[in-house]
C-alpha cells in the first residue's frame, strides 16, 4: 500500500481581504461547582528542558515578530479571572494537552479522531515553529489550539513587558501557521498574578486552568503499566466534579502512556453521561463524509477509525461493503464529487497538510494518489465543471480560500480568491450552465458564496447567513439549474438553501432536523439529492430530497446499514 510522501511544499501567498467581524456570543454560565481556593502555583511538571529543542524537518525556521499579534478569529469577551471548570450545561468534561506539540501529539489526534472526541491544546511557541505541521492538523481535526507561552516561564517572575512578550510571541508563531488566534490562555505551572490576568484581558484571551491533575509528566517515556494506571485513575478522580478539566500533556519527548491511558479515560467519561467540550465551549465535530453518483452507483468516502479512507457504493437498493482506496493517513475527512458517468474524482489532505487527488473508477482499482501542493488548514472541496474542468479548493495558512483548477489536462497555480474564513472546510460546485461558485463560513460563523460566471468574472462574497459550525457543502439540483448549499446550524441540526439560476440570491435556511456531528456531504443521484452526516450516535445518516430538482420531498433521517 502506497502512502504520502511526508513532504512539505509552498504556502499559499498571503492576501489582506476580510469578510466580516464576529461578535461573539457571550461568555459561560458560571459553572455550579465551587472554584477551587486561591491558586498561584499548581505542580504541572518541570519545564524547561536541560537542552534546547533541536529544528527537525518539520521546522519551518521563520522568524516570529515580539509585537502583539491582531487575532485572525475574533474571540468571545475573556472570562473574568481564572477558570477551572469545563463550560456547558449539565455533565461536562474538557480533555486539555499542554507543551506540544510533541512526539505524541500524531497519535493523541488519531485517538481523538477515532473516538469523537474534541480537546484542547495548549502549544508553546517554541515547539509550534519545531513541529508546524501538527498544529496545522489540530486545527485541521477542529480542535481549539491555545496559549501557552513561548517557552514555559514563570510568569510572575517577569515584567509586565515580558510577560506580554511571552503570550504575544506565541500568538504571532501561531497566526503565522493557522491564521487561528489564541482565545484560550493557560499560564505555565498555573501560576499568574494580577498583571498576567490583565495582558491575557486586553488580548481577548480566557485564564484556564484546571481541576483535574494527572501528575502525567511524571511518567516520563516509560512505557511501564503502573504509570498508565496511576494516569488513569487521577483523570477518572474527576467523575467526582460535574464540569473537571482534566491536564494532561504531549511535550517534545512524548508521554506514551498517556496516549496509552487517554481511550480509557475517554471511555470513562462517555459511559457516566458527560458530554466532551473543548474551553471555548464547543463540541468539535466528527470528519465529514464525502458523496459522489455516477451511472455505476453512490459513492460515499469516510476517514475511518485508523485514519485512511474508504469507500462503500449504493448500486440499487444494496450497499456493497467498505473498501480501501489506498495511500496513508489522512486529517480530517475526504471530499469527492463525479468526474464523469463511470469514475469520480476524491481528494484529502495528507498528514503533512498538502492536497492529495485520485481517481476512483466504477470498477477497478482506484487509482493512485497524486500530490496536488498547497499547505491547508481545511479538508478540500472538489467539483468537475459540465465541460471537465477540476477543480480544488482550500482554506489556506493566511485563512483565506485559495483554488486550483485542471484545464486542459494541466493544473494551475493556487489562487487566492480572497476572504477570512472560519477553520471549516470550505466547498465548490458548478451549475449546469457553468457557473462556479465557492462556498465558506467566515469568521462571523456566517455562510458566504463567492462565483464565477460563465465570462470568468468573479463576484465579491456574497453572505447568504445563518449560524455554521462545521464543514459546509454545495450541490448543484438535479436538473443542475441552481445550487443547494448544506451547513450544520447552530442547533446542530441540518440546513438547506437554494439559489437563484444565477447564484445570486438563495432562499432561507430550511431545517432538516438531526443531530449532526459532522459537517454534511451532499450530492446529486439520479433525480434526487442526497445528504449524508454523521450522527450523535457516531453512525452514518443519509437524507434525501426525493426531488431534487426543485429540493423538495425530504425524507427522514435513515441509519445506514
């Protein structure tokens, strides 16, 4: 089995347009639990190391501005204070990682991926620019990436001006990589004072800390059971709590049995009631599928729990099993659409943040997977024009939306086609006409669409509205006239809005209903349109528009075998 080359290739170029500014809700509910007492010095582990980081392949080696970093997503009001409990009504529990990213960062993503699971990290800027292709995949998986310094001081030991140098650097470092800002601060060792409070204030940055200690780092690289056991129950301690933010830690060497420990701790938590949280109070999503029809059958594409994709086809009335198509691990979930009546066209993003494309036929083997460039914080979007042109688009590291089309037989250059976008994967469809249009979600959580006529002329971003907190999705109808864009709503429900011929205005949002953890897949069969989620339960759900071409005749929400 072929795997993808670990390579790194350009960033897409940087460009300076806006789409809007987000308010912000406002913050948390005071958790019911009483804080702990006045805390100023918390036993996180010992920091910093004897020797300094050593620059691996990873390392980008750029220079980091010590000037305050302008946030790229606006963050909600800062909380007042420090907090210590996991936002959100009822049972909540918030799984936090801090001093990465690090050698086991790579598989503390694959467990949480695998089970569903959202967290926190709290990186430090000196190991953000040693390894920047891990953040990138945080962010990527939808988890909030937090600040942690630039290299694990005592705060109170500073001056307010280094204390504002230590959080500006590693906001900068981190901008530079995701164009995501810290909304999240945790000081190292839990330690802080009033002047510490005030610098994470007037950045928009929350104080957390935590209330439950694993003590993991005293593990070290041992891999011996009794650490993985003593990990485990100091984490399940926190079952004593109804909101415990629970430390834990993936420093430059790794802590293996905390990768260890961490499924058995997620499985606690799940089967006593407690709803999984990251500190900004969202529960993160699961990897959207991917739905394409040919004349030979449906194809939907998942990620699977070991990260590769796969591939199921509806022929009829029967689902054929899951079959592999191939190459390595993947971050987030595929995206897919027809490439012609036989074969569809997929594309993923690789474990080093770069585009990779394939060819599946309707029979045979698939075919190889080819690099395509670019280094994305997004899983793609593809489409194929009525006259055969691919095309690919991606949220890059600036956070704007970046294109890359096959004409002729031959891809182009990346794009920019301008925008801030939320960490959401943006998605792309054509009309029958030609027409192409790009869909986002902005930093307001809006959806916004961007299109191209059939003169080649782009319109500026248009929003179409609603409140979007996952990947989105856009289809042409059936008869291929208009478009239908598919988001994940506020409620977690499903939403559908149908454009104009023109793409220039599109109808309310109607409510499909569900409970959706991922974002939705959708996509032309015959005369219907086809959506697929990921459900609550974390099976696979499929609606359908029994017409298509006007959007109409919706079934209900029917597990897939």
């Amino acid at each position: 089995m072929s795997t993808f080359p670990a390579r790194l290739t350009v960033a897409l170029a940087a460009v300076p347009v806006l789409i809007a500014a987000f308010a912000g809700p406002a913050g948390a509910a005071p958790d019911p639990s009483p804080p702990p007492g006045p805390r100023l010095s918390l036993p996180e582990g010992p920091w910093p190391p004897r020797e300094i980081l050593a620059a691996d392949p990873d390392s980008v080696g750029t220079a980091t501005a010590t000037a305050a970093a302008a946030a790229t997503t606006p963050c909600p009001a800062p909380a007042s204070g420090v907090q210590h409990f996991a936002p959100g009504a009822g049972r909540t529990v918030a799984l936090t990682f801090d001093d990465g990213p690090g050698a086991t960062t790579p598989a503390i993503l694959t467990i949480l991926q695998r089970y569903g699971v959202t967290a926190t990290f709290f990186n430090l800027g000196i190991n953000s620019t040693v390894r920047p292709k891990l953040v990138r995949s945080e962010v990527v998986a939808g988890y909030v990436v937090g600040n942690h310094t630039w290299d694990h001081p005592r705060l109170p030991t500073l001056t307010a001006a280094g204390q504002a140098t230590e959080m500006d650097r590693a906001t900068a470092e981190q901008n530079s990589l995701v164009s995501v800002g810290s909304c999240v601060f945790r000081p190292p060792y839990g330690e802080y004072n009033s002047t510490t409070l005030s610098l994470a204030r007037q950045r928009g940055m929350s104080v957390w800390n935590w209330s439950v200690d694993t003590e993991d780092w005293k593990a070290g690289t041992s891999t011996d059971p009794a650490w993985v056991e003593r990990i485990v129950s100091r984490a399940i301690a926190g079952g004593s709590q109804s909101n415990p933010v629970v430390l834990m830690h993936n420093p430059p060497g790794g802590i293996p049995a905390t990768v260890t420990a961490l499924p058995r701790i997620i499985d606690y938590y799940r089967s006593h009631g407690y709803r999984f949280v990251d500190l900004r109070g969202g529960v993160g999503w699961a990897s959207t599928p991917a739905a394409a029809g040919t004349s030979g059958g449906l194809h939907l594409l998942v990620r699977n729990s070991a990260g590769y994709v796969v591939e199921r086809t509806l022929r009829g009335s029967t689902w054929s099993g899951w079959t592999s198509l191939g190459g390595g691990p993947v971050m987030g979930g595929p995206a897919a659409t027809a490439l012609s009546a036989s074969a569809i066209f997929d594309a993923v993003i690789g474990t080093d943040n770069a585009v990779y494309r394939q060819t599946v036929p309707d029979s045979g083997s698939p075919g190889a997977w080819l690099l395509l460039g670019g280094i994305t914080t997004t899983r793609p979007g593809v489409a194929v024009s009525p006259t055969g042109v691919a095309t690919v688009v991606v949220r890059g590291i600036t956070g704007s939306a970046y294109l890359q089309q096959r004409i002729g037989g031959q891809w182009r250059g990346w794009q920019s086609l301008g925008g801030l976008l939320d960490p959401a994967a943006p998605s792309v469809a054509y009309t029958a006409s030609g027409i192409l249009a790009v869909g986002c979600v902005g930093i307001d959580h809006a959806f916004y669409v961007k299109t191209r006529s059939t003169a080649g002329v782009w319109s500026s971003w248009h929003r179409i509205g609603g409140l979007v907190n996952a990947d989105v999705a856009l289809s042409p109808t059936a008869d291929g006239s208009r478009l239908v864009a598919v988001i994940r709503g506020g409620t977690l429900n499903g939403y559908v809005s149908v454009s104009s011929t023109d793409a220039s205005s599109w109808s309310a949002w109607t409510n499909l209903g569900g409970l959706l953890v991922s974002g939705p897949a959708v996509t032309v069969n015959g005369h219907a349109l086809e959506v697929f989620v990921v459900g609550a339960d974390r099976r696979l759900y499929r609606k359908t528009a029994t017409d298509g071409t006007h959007v109409t005749g919706w079934t209900s929400w029917q597990a897939l075998p």
